[in-house]
C-alpha cells in the first residue's frame, strides 16, 4: 500500500512538472513571434492607421454635421411659413410652443423676418452667406456657462424670396469631444475651419498660417489633400457640402507610439491559441491539485462525522470543546451543554430491528440540528443513542427552554418503520450544565455535570430535563 501511494505522488509531481513545461514553451514561442512580428507591423499599421484615422474622423464629423444640417432645415421649413403667415409676437409664440423641437445638442433657435429691426451677428452672417449655412465664431454664453456657435441660413418663401434668417445656436462641446477623441498623441494637431479660414475647433495648437496659406487653394480642387511635410503626415479636406474644412496634422514618429499591435489580427488568432493552451493546462493542473485537496477535505470532514446522522462524531467534540470552553472563559460568557439520551432505545432496537434504530437516530439528530442555529453552536453524536449540544454564548435558563424545546419536538416527532402500520414516536431525556467558565473551572466539569443530571432524568421517569 505504501509503494502504491508513493507511485501515485510521483505521478501527479511528474504531470505537475510536465504541464509547467508546455506552459513555459508556449510564454518562449509567443514571446519569439512577437519579437519577428512587431517591426512588419508597426510599418503596415502605420499606412493602415493613416487611413483610418482619415475615414473615420471625416465620416463621424460629417454624420454629425448633417445632424445639424437637419435640424436647421426642418427649423427653415417650418420658418419659411411662420414668417409669412404670423406677427412678430405670433412667431415667438409658435416657436415658444415648441412647434420646433430642440435636440441634445442645440442651446435655441432664433427666426428674424428682413423686416425685422434686429440684425444680430447670426443674421448678418447669413445674409453675407447668401444661401449657405453660415457659422459664426465661438463665444461664451454666460444663460448657459457654455461656449456656443451659431449656425444661420437665408429662409425662402414658395416664389423664391428671401423673407428672413433662421438660426440655431449649438453646444460646441460635442463637436469638441468628435475632434478630440481622434487626437492620437500630444503632438497630433486637428482643426475644423470654416470657408472663410474661421476657426472653430481644434486641439489646442496654434494653427499654422504657412500650411493654410500653402494648400488653401488647391483644398477645394480635391475631396481629400494628403502630403507628407516636415515630418508630418497632413491631410486637408472639405466637408458638409465645403461648408468646412477639416485638417489633421500627425507627426509621423507618433505612430509607433500610439499604434496598437494588440488589437491587430496577427497578433489576436496566435494570442487566442496561446492563451487557450494556458487556460486549458492550467485548469487541468489547477482540477488535478483540487482534486487532492477535495479529498483530503472529504476525508477530514468524514473523521469529523458520524456517518449515519451526519451530525459531528465524538472526536470532533473531544477536539473541539476545549478552546470554546477556554474562549469562553476568556470572554466571560455562558456556554452551555445538553446531553440528550434517547428512551429505551435497546428496546426499540430489539423489538423492531437495527435498521428502524438507525431512523430514529437519524430523525433525533435532525431534530436537535434545529436547536444548534448560531455558528459556533453545533451537535455531535457522543455514542450510540446519547447526543451532545453545545450552545456558545446561551445562559442557563434559555438553554432550559430550549432542551424542553427538544424534548417536546423529539416526542412529536413519528418515524415510520417499514411493515409497521402505526409510527413509531420515542422521548429523549436531557441534562442541562450551564455555567460561565471561571479560572478554576474546566471543560471535564461541565461534561460531567451534564452527563450526571442526564442519568438523573432518566432515573426519575425519563422523558424529561433536568438542570
């Protein structure tokens, strides 16, 4: 038996040791492929994270652009009645009304005929813009302690008349976070520019009048100018119908330090196969090492148990009750023991049988696992029909009650004896020791105490508790 033990540990170290092998093998190869991998990737990535970058700032920008663009016609349609059809105050009380619905990202709207005496900066812009969505520059608005940009166009009658300008100013901050959220490094420079060389947004560099001097003209001869200068990958391009002008200014070196090779597809497929390698040994090591451990877990606690009630055995009670009694005393607390003994258990063992014992057994036992419901409280079978509850922290008159408890639940309580029409009900007898430890006291004293007062209920009747 010891050769077979010592075999089996020796193939579970070598299967331990194997599976640390395949683990590290496979960290040695990963590591080499990234090494050989990493040079031809940063140079595809960077060619490939120029034209997204593009692709996607330029199709984000212009969807929301065209949000706004939208929102401004419906705004001039509903306008282009409005003007015609209302007085001043009728016109204010229309929009008042929210015939014109405002969304997230849209501070208000303004609608002035050319009749009217106001000519704001938004009308003036329109009317310079003859026909195009004019935008106005940036300015703080202190209503709403934000930064907005009015964005104006020329409303039409049916004939073709400009009857007047229809406005909305807007939060520059969404339109900041779009242009920002692409800025790949410090260095990266974005700008969104009006026609007129107005700026509107940009990351927070100064830009460079040499480079819009330089490309200025040639910007609306082509959907998008790319070039490399100075060490700068720079595209230019116009968007919303020319309305703006979207530059984005990259040093070429931040590439390699913003391009992420982790996210790319030759390096997720041999990850996922070298992280399932890891996951999979592991599990197998980590299952192989908890199955011992399970084991030895399960053969502790059956040494612990009493098989047949599944209650602690008397092993655990001798192991056990010392240091709660020395805890006790430590704490100046109640603890408290009940030894219950079943009735004439011989008897019922002689006249129905051991298999019929062994349900009552195990029907008293559930009934007092009941009683033992705090943690440090617990039940243990101390020898053939005699039980042990010990009750941490219970004074003797709540562990009275709670052995008259036991008692009466015990008597209640029926096990059904096969072949036998009528159930079988049995009584416990019980005694109480109770005390709270003081430094002359030991744990032998409270067993023997209660183990004496439990002969006494029996000898006066069973069927009782005696304190």
């Amino acid at each position: 038996m010891i050769v077979e033990v010592k075999k089996r540990g020796i193939n579970k170290s070598l299967t331990v040791f194997l599976s640390m092998i395949v683990i590290l093998t496979c960290i040695i190869l990963f590591t080499g492929f990234l090494i050989l991998n990493f040079r031809t990737f940063l140079s595809e990535q960077t060619r490939e994270s120029v034209y997204l970058e593009k692709s996607t700032l330029l199709s984000e920008l212009s969807l929301y652009l065209k949000k706004i663009e939208y929102s401004l016609l419906e705004s001039k349609l509903v306008s282009s009645y409005l003007i015609e059809t209302s007085t001043p105050k009728e016109l204010s009380d229309s929009y008042m009304n929210s015939k014109i619905k405002l969304n997230s990202d849209i501070h208000k709207i303004h609608v002035s005929p050319n009749n009217d005496s106001i000519r704001s900066h938004w009308f003036l812009t329109a009317k310079k813009a003859n026909g195009r969505i004019a935008f106005t520059t940036p300015y703080y608005d202190s209503s709403s302690n934000k930064t907005l940009i009015d964005f104006s166009t020329n409303v039409y009658n049916n004939k073709g008349y400009d009857i007047g300008v229809v406005a909305h100013s807007l939060y520059l901050d969404r339109l900041a976070r779009e242009v920002q959220k692409h800025q790949k490094s410090p260095e990266h420079q974005i700008y969104l520019l009006d026609y007129s060389k107005n700026l509107i947004i940009s990351t927070g560099h100064k830009i460079d009048e040499a480079d819009l001097s330089k490309y200025w003209d040639k910007i609306f001869s082509y959907s998008i100018l790319f070039t490399i200068d100075n060490g700068f990958y720079i595209f230019f391009t116009p968007i919303f119908e020319k309305n703006f002008v979207l530059i984005s200014k990259m040093p070429i070196r931040s590439f390699y330090a913003t391009t992420n090779f982790f996210f790319n597809k030759s390096f997720i497929i041999p990850a996922a196969i070298f992280i399932a390698v890891i996951i999979l040994v592991s599990i197998f090591v980590i299952w192989l090492m908890g199955r011992e451990q399970r084991k030895k877990e399960r053969i502790e606690v059956e040494s612990l148990t009493d098989p047949l009630t599944k209650v602690f055995n008397r092993r655990y009670f001798d192991n056990i009750i010392e240091s709660k009694f020395i805890k006790m005393k430590a704490a100046q607390k109640p603890i408290s023991l009940l030894m219950a003994d079943i009735d004439l258990f011989k008897q019922c063992n002689d006249t129905y049988g051991h298999s019929a014992g062994d349900k009552v057994l195990s029907n008293v036992a559930n009934v007092l696992m009941k009683y033992a419901r705090r943690e440090d409280d617990f039940v243990t079978r101390l020898g053939g029909e005699e039980f042990g509850i010990l009750l941490i922290g219970t004074h003797k008159e709540d562990a009275i009650i709670i052995a008259e408890n036991i008692r009466k639940d015990v008597w209640k309580t029926e096990t059904q004896i096969d072949g036998i029409s009528t159930p079988l009900s049995v009584t416990v007898s019980i005694g109480v020791a109770s005390l709270i430890p003081q430094k002359e006291h030991s744990f032998h004293m409270l067993y023997e105490t209660a183990d004496k007062l439990l002969y006494k209920a029996k000898e006066s009747g069973r069927n009782q508790v005696c304190y």
